[in-house]
C-alpha cells in the first residue's frame, strides 16, 4: 500500500479522530473509506478536447462570414 501525506486543518484533524474514535478504526481507515465513497460518485472517464473547451468555441470573430470557403481569404496564406 502507497503512503499519502496530506495537510489538513486542525479543526478537521480533530473531526477526524473523533469519527475514528467512534468507528473504532484508524484515521487511514476512515480516510480510505471517504476516499472511496466520494470516488464512486465520479464517473472516472476521460474527457474530449471539445468537452474542455467548450467555453473557448466561438469565442472569437474574424467579422468575415465566408472566411472557410471563400479562396480570396487563402491568398498569400502560409508563404
């Protein structure tokens, strides 16, 4: 089993010894038990370059309506 250091404040420190306490059981346990319960709610899937920026689509403007299909716009472009 892999160690994981995390920083936490006191009042949570003191939260957490208190649900070990009364769950009979260690903090790595309860930890472990809270980590795995609040990863079962997330859907572990990978998301497309679309779904992360989706914000970003459109967010720009060339002002000029037939820039993909109008071959005058191409003139000179890449040289």
């Amino acid at each position: 089993m892999t160690t994981l250091t995390l920083k936490v404040p006191e009042e949570l420190l003191a939260k957490l010894d208190e649900a070990a306490r009364l769950d009979r059981t260690s903090r790595s346990e309860l930890c472990r038990k809270a980590l795995e319960a609040r990863l079962k709610k997330t859907p572990m899937r990978r998301r497309s370059l679309l779904e992360l920026s989706r914000d970003l689509c459109g967010a720009g403007s060339s002002g000029i309506k037939d820039l993909s299909s109008n071959k005058k716009h191409l003139e000179g472009f890449g040289q």
